[in-house]
C-alpha cells in the first residue's frame, strides 16, 4: 500500500501497516554513470545530468517530497532544476496540478503528475507518488525513488551547486549516518505512519512504543550536539525534520501518536525550531496544506474531512537557544539566499 495515493481507504483491518516501497529505481548521475553507491548491486537504468532537462514535481503537504525541496533549495539548484507544485489533496487517480492557472503545470502542460507516469508506462500498476522527476522533453516520469533522489542532488549534481553550498553528506559520516537515518525512517518517518494506520490495537501499541523509543533516543541523542551528525546539518537533519514539522499539527492527534506533543519534548522541539529558523527549511513549510492533506485524504481515519484550526504556527518562530550548542548549520558554506 502507498500512502500517497489512492486516496479514501488506508487501514488493513487486523493488519499492520505496510509501506509499498517499490519506487521506480532510475537514478539521474553525472554521464549517466552507474552510482557508486550500489556496489555489487544491480545497477539501475541511469539519466545524465543536465541542467533544465527536468523537472521536480512535489506537493508542499507530502514530508518524501517536502525533503526534496528542501535539498534543492539548500544546493541552489533552482536554475538547473525547475520545480512544479501539487495541491494538497488528490483522488484515487493522482496529485492534481490544482494551484496552477486552469489547473495545469506550465512546464509539463498537464493537469495530474499521472500523466507523467503513463506517458513512461502505460499499465504503471503502483502508486503515483511524489516526489517526481519528470523528464520535460519527453514528458516522461523519470523516477521517484524519493530516497535516491535528495542524495543524487547532492552528490551527483555539484557541478550546479549553488557557491556556499553545504556538505549534506560528509565523506567521513556516511557510515553512522546511513545508520542514523535508517533508524530514523523505520522508526520515526514510516514510524508514524505504522500508528496511523494500523489495523489492530495490537498492531497501534507495538508501532506506538517503537516511535517513542526512537523519539526518547532522539531526545537523548540532541542533548549534546546539535545537529545528529554534529556541528552541521546533512541529509539526516532534512529527514527528521519533515516529520518533526507535522508532528504536532497531524501525527500527535491525527495518527494518535499522543504520548507526548512535540512541543513538550524539550530537545526535540528546541531542535525542531532551530531548523524551522534555519534558511531552507521553514519557509518550505505549508501548514495549512499540511492539515487539509491528511484530515481530507485520509477518509477512514477523518471521514468528516474537517480539518483543525491549530495549533498556532507562529510558536515556531519562538527561540531555540541552540546556538549554544556551538556549530556552524552550513560548515564552512553559507546559507541560501531569499526564495525565488
């Protein structure tokens, strides 16, 4: 099952939940070179690097997508990838193009990020998932393999670094951070989601202690450092901070992950604010069609579709303090200029 899409019915009853992971596997490298990364791993078809070949198709509510606009704008890619927005809700078809004029992407000339997906495929049988890349001269998905698409931006795409560009994936911390951010998805990302949509009370309580176990060693972990690899923020700040940005909003109540609220962890939330503060990623952030994605989509959880007036988004802007801490968010790069 794939949360993004169909909408209506998510719930297995008696079952645990089941992430599809099945994403198209095509990777966008430099030459088109298989990704070194994969080792002795079947390689997958491979794109070149090209600037403005493609285009990002995300939706500001959905947090896979959310991380690659994030890492886009932490990079400077705007000008060597161009970017297309969803709305925040979608039928049983796909994401629609409804905040376009006439409800159509201006690049792509199409109204759902499906047509994208069966102009490549046309029996494409999963879930038709942002993020997207798009091929623009063919108008054909490309892949979204949303994991490979944030590292291949960073590491595949340097040459369009933006000057001052941050190191999102240090040489010397992969090992940890592939560690760091596995826990994180399994527990904390896909974690809340095991607890939305759990089938059973069993399944609900064995999702909800497995979260908050993270969630603890998060609260511990941040204490002393503040980033989760140290001084600077790398792609492991980015996938913690997509969930952490709705926690409050959609998961606490929505997906009944409500031992605590994440304002009232007090590592947690510091560090949750520090990134919201931090150029490239609260600015990303789109409360409202946070909450009209999840309270509307999600029928059989919310099948009165009202969505919640709170909480108040200004508390994000309160102080954090963690500077603190010590550290540098960009290392010896510099923050993104103003949003174009």
């Amino acid at each position: 099952m794939n949360t993004e899409t169909p909408a209506g019915s998510y719930v297995e009853p008696g079952k645990e939940f089941d992430r599809d992971m099945d994403y198209i596997p095509d990777r966008i490298t430099r030459d088109a070179r298989v990704p070194p990364s994969l080792g002795s791993r079947e390689a997958p078809p491979t794109w070149p690097v090209e600037p403005g070949r493609y285009r990002l198709i995300v939706a500001r509510a959905c947090p896979w997508a959310n991380r690659s606009i994030i890492v886009r704008r932490l990079l400077g890619l705007e000008d060597a990838i161009s970017i297309g927005y969803c709305g925040p809700t979608h039928d049983e078809r796909s994401w629609t193009f409804d905040l376009d004029p006439d409800g159509v992407d201006p690049v792509l000339g199409i109204e759902r990020i499906q047509e994208a997906y069966l102009a490549r495929y046309p029996d494409y049988p999963r879930g038709i998932t942002v993020p997207a890349i798009v091929d623009v001269p063919t108008g054909q998905v490309v892949t979204n393999d949303f994991p490979s698409i944030t590292h291949d931006f960073a590491t595949e795409w340097t040459d369009f670094h933006r000057e001052g560009a941050p190191d999102l994936w240090p040489a010397d911390l992969r090992d940890e951070m592939d560690d760091v951010m596995k826990r994180i998805f399994t527990e904390v990302n896909y974690g809340v989601y095991r607890c939305g949509f759990a089938g059973s009370q069993e399944a609900y309580e064995s999702a909800y202690d497995r979260l908050w176990t993270a969630m603890d060693w998060l609260e511990e972990r941040l204490a002393t450092r503040r980033f989760l690899m140290g001084d600077t923020i790398t792609e492991a700040d980015v996938r913690l901070f997509t969930t952490l940005a709705r926690f409050d909003a959609v998961y606490h109540g929505h997906f009944k992950c409500n031992r605590q609220k994440l304002v009232e962890m007090p590592v947690l939330w510091a560090y949750a604010r520090d990134l919201f503060q931090t150029p490239g990623f609260g600015e990303t952030i789109d409360f409202d069609q946070i909450k009209r994605h999840y309270y509307v989509v999600h029928a059989d959880i919310n099948p009165t579709g009202i969505v919640p007036m709170g909480p108040e988004p200004a508390v994000w802007l309160t102080p954090h303090h963690r500077e603190s801490l010590g550290g540098r968010p960009f290392g010896n790069g510099s923050a993104p200029l103003t949003e174009r």
